[in-house]
C-alpha cells in the first residue's frame, strides 16, 4: 500500500493492520477500536444450539450476549443474565455460528441488470455486495484476488496504486454487512477471463512474480493468489501456445512468499499442475481438480502435508448440491425465499430456462468424486461460496454449496456445517473472534426456523441473522432489492 499517499482520517486503520501478526491479528485491532457496546446485554433461550466445531448439539441452550461479545453459553435456568438484561425467546429455533466464507469476487456484477462491468467497482458497490452476504448469514467473505487496483472513489482517489481494503471500516458498529478480507490481487498470465482478470497482476516472468509478491507483502496481505489456468483453452496471440501462469512464474512467487512468511493459495484444475505446485511449496488451493480422476500419487503427497487444505467450489455456475436433475427439469431451488430475496425474478425466469437445458450430474462429476476422494482421505476442506454474481449470487453459493458437501462429498450436516464456520475462521486466522458459539467468540449467528441436521437445506431458512451483536435488518435490505428489481423492470 502506498502509504505516503492516504489520507489522514485512514491512517487509525492502517497503523492497526501494521502492528497486527496475521489476519487475526488484524481483526483483532479492527475490533479493538469498535465502539464500546457494553450495555447492551442479551440472553437467547430455548434454540436448539450447533456450536461450528463438531460437536453434538445442545438441544436446549442458553447464551449471554454483552455488545458484541458472547459472555457464557450453558443451558435454560443455568445462566444468570444482569438485572434490565433483553430476552429472547428461540423455542423451536435452531443457532449456528455465521458462515465464514473464504472464497468470493465481489465489486463487478451488478445484481440487478445482470452486467458485469470494472466501472460497477464503487465503495456503494462493495457494501451492497457486503450487505448481502449478511442477508443470507455470512459473518465474513474473503475477496481472493481480484481486488481493483486504481480504485475510483472520492475516499481513496489519492491513493490510486493499492487495492480497497475494508477489513478495518467492516468492523465498525455501523456497518450493515459481512466483514470484508482481501488478498489484493492474484497473479496470472495476462489476458485471461473476464473484467476481473484484468485486475491481476500480469506475470510472464519468474522476476515479475516476485515483484508482485513484494508489492503485497508491503500491502500487508497474508496470502498470495495464483491462478493457473488457461480459461477454457485461451492461447497466447504470438506464441500460439495455451496461455497460463508458468511453472517458473509460480515457483518463484511461491519461494518469495514463503521468504516473507505468506501462504500461498493455487487457483489449480488439473493434476499434473497441482502436483508440480505442491513439489514447489503451494500451501493451499481452490477449485476441484476437474480434468481427470485424483490418483494415489496426490493423496500420498497430501497426506505428507497435514496443513493443506482445499476451498473446493463445487458449484460456481449454482447449479446447485441437489439431486441428480435431468434435462428439462427446473432446479426446485429457483422459488427458494432466499434466492427470490437476492436476485429480481426476470433474471430467475431467464436462468431457470437455462438450467432446463442441461442435467446435474450425480455426484457432481469428476469434480464431485475427487472432492469427495480427498474428504475420505482425511484432506481439510472448508467452505467457499466462490460468489461473483450472475448466476453466482451474493451470499447463495454458501448453501449451494454446504449442500454439494453433504450430497456430494460425504460429509454429514455437523461436518459442513463446521467447514463453513469452525474450520473456515481457523484457516482465516479469525477463530479468536468468529467460527463457533462459546464464552469470549464474537455475538456472530444465525437463528433457522428449522433443524440443518435433519436437512443440510434447512440452512436456508434464516429467521435472523446477528453480525457484531445486532440484528442484521434482512427486511430493509429486501424491501431496497425488490424495489430496484421492480425499477429495472419498469425499464424493459
């Protein structure tokens, strides 16, 4: 980050990513200088309570919430809230911790027209995208790497060169939507993808891939991005050959990031390439390898790598963790409450036509049965929405794809529900705060009108949803999108 360059009233949020070790620690500070909600004590009673971290539910619970902070968790009759303290009555009601989800592109796709646009890339843009991760339970989404450079907003125009960083505004008492974390940006072979791929930083060259990874470094980012991948057999103008980050690119990004003590997640869809990526270092990946079947050889090397872990984005076109559905069938999902909430029923109407068109395959195909192949080897996999828009909404994805988890790769409720909050905060570095519901966690949750491990689809039934302590109001955020879809509809 160009530090010279920003402006005073920023200064508070980079001095405390500074002196923060790691993304928890950033957090930390961020919620350190949050105002002080003290007096606002609550207890919530009578919920059926899925703690995020594995463990069996408590049928009947009780919890203390004190401004943002959950102060004791036990059972009705066992906890003794302060005189004047609120209640809430959840009989009937199942809590779970909100998602942490560590894989999304926000900033482009404008969820009402449809179009994805770099000029869509506003601050406005940023929280509305934040608000509806909120809507649909998110505690936090993590941008993995294609932030904007050159950012063009009246708060950050004298600071074109870095990428917007929110981690430090999302924390605050007045923010209405998921927290925000970001990579920056990703390196890849120029030239690849859509607007997105644009803001990459465009790497031909072992020096420029280490240029990049010191620009980040010095950006106080903890991870690097690296897609490799040659957007469905995209080919280089002059050289004629398929366009895509090279191995030397790669190893000298991954040798620099683990010289400055940065982690490194691959963006990686085919066996030979994460295989040579694991030999040189790579500490995680996303995306299922998709080409072929995984093989022996990969699982014994994961296994000789007990930290590494996989952000499978199983479902990134929504099709969806349902039942095989064939040709011709509409996806029953289309009139969940959820999805008709986040996006405007002409664009439902369009997508549906088109998801009739083609089948989903059972298991999710090759790239379900590897998945699956890596949970039953004891690999760590945890949650990612990969939510971009379009037919990637904001904040559906996560239950999409909990629901692929348990269809798909094997897992039981308890287990997806834990990749998606317990085991998520921990690979973010953030389970000091969010991830699981115990004494001195972050009052993060999500009410469900029904049970998630009875049904894994039930995680859609969201009654309330809490971020720092407060009710996210769902129906105001509803009642702005309805009112925008009808706008755009008046238009047609």
């Amino acid at each position: 980050m160009r530090w010279s360059k920003m402006k005073p009233l920023l200064w508070p949020a980079v001095i405390a990513a500074v002196v923060a070790v790691g993304l928890s620690g950033a957090f930390a500070g961020a919620a350190a200088q949050a105002p002080a909600t003290a007096q606002r004590v609550t207890l919530f009673e009578g919920g059926r309570l899925i703690v995020g971290n594995g463990s069996p539910a408590i049928e009947r619970s009780a919890f203390i919430v004190q401004g943002r902070t959950i102060t004791s968790v036990g059972r009705p009759g066992e906890l003794q809230a302060p005189a004047g303290a609120a209640r809430v009555d959840l009989t009937g009601k199942t809590v779970m911790p909100a998602f942490v989800d560590t894989h999304s592109h926000i900033g482009y796709m404008n969820e009402v027209t449809n179009k994805e646009s770099e000029k869509n890339f506003t601050h406005a843009k940023l929280l509305d995208d934040l608000d509806r991760f909120a809507f649909a339970g998110a505690a936090l989404t993590f941008s993995l790497g294609s932030d904007m450079p050159n950012f063009i907003d009246a708060r950050y125009s004298d600071n074109p060169d870095t990428f917007v960083d929110l981690r430090d505004e999302s924390e605050q008492d007045s923010f209405t939507g998921a927290r925000y974390f970001t990579v920056g940006r990703g390196l890849a072979w120029p030239g690849t993808g859509n607007p997105r791929s644009t803001t990459f930083y465009p790497v031909v060259s072992p020096w420029l891939a280490q240029n990049a990874v010191r620009e980040l470094y010095a950006q106080k980012v903890k991870f690097i991005k690296l897609w490799v991948e040659d957007r469905n057999g995209f080919k280089d103008p002059k050289s004629k050959e398929r366009a895509v980050l090279t191995p030397e690119s790669y190893r000298a990004a991954i040798a620099e990031a683990h010289r400055l003590g940065m982690k490194t997640i691959g963006h990686v869809k085919t066996l030979v390439e994460i295989k040579d990526m694991l030999k040189a270092g790579l500490d995680y990946s996303t995306h299922p390898i998709g080409d072929v079947p995984i093989d022996d050889e990969l699982l014994a090397m994961l296994e000789e790598r007990p930290s590494f872990r996989n952000i499978p984005a199983l479902t990134p076109a929504g099709i969806g963790g349902s039942a095989p559905r064939a040709a011709g069938q509409r996806p029953e999902w289309l009139s969940d409450p959820l999805l008709t909430s986040l996006k405007c029923p002409a664009f439902l109407d369009q997508w549906g036509q088109s998801l009739a068109k083609r089948e989903t395959p059972a298991g999710g195909g090759v790239e379900g049965q590897n998945v699956a192949r890596l949970h039953k080897a004891g690999v760590g996999l945890v949650l990612g929405s990969h939510d971009a828009g379009g037919t990637r909404p904001m904040g559906w994805g996560l239950h999409m794809e909990i629901e692929a988890f348990v269809n798909w790769v094997g897992m039981t409720p308890n287990e997806a529900i834990t990749s998606a909050t317990g085991d998520a905060a921990k690979f973010m570095g953030v389970d000091n705060r969010l991830g699981t519901i115990a004494a001195g966690k972050g009052a993060d949750f999500i009410v469900l009108d029904a049970n998630p491990l009875d049904d894994i689809r039930n995680t859609r039934k969201i009654a309330q949803v809490y971020l720092r302590g407060k009710q996210v109001d769902r129906a105001a955020m509803k009642t702005r999108w309805a009112a925008e879809c009808q706008a755009a509809a008046a238009t047609q």
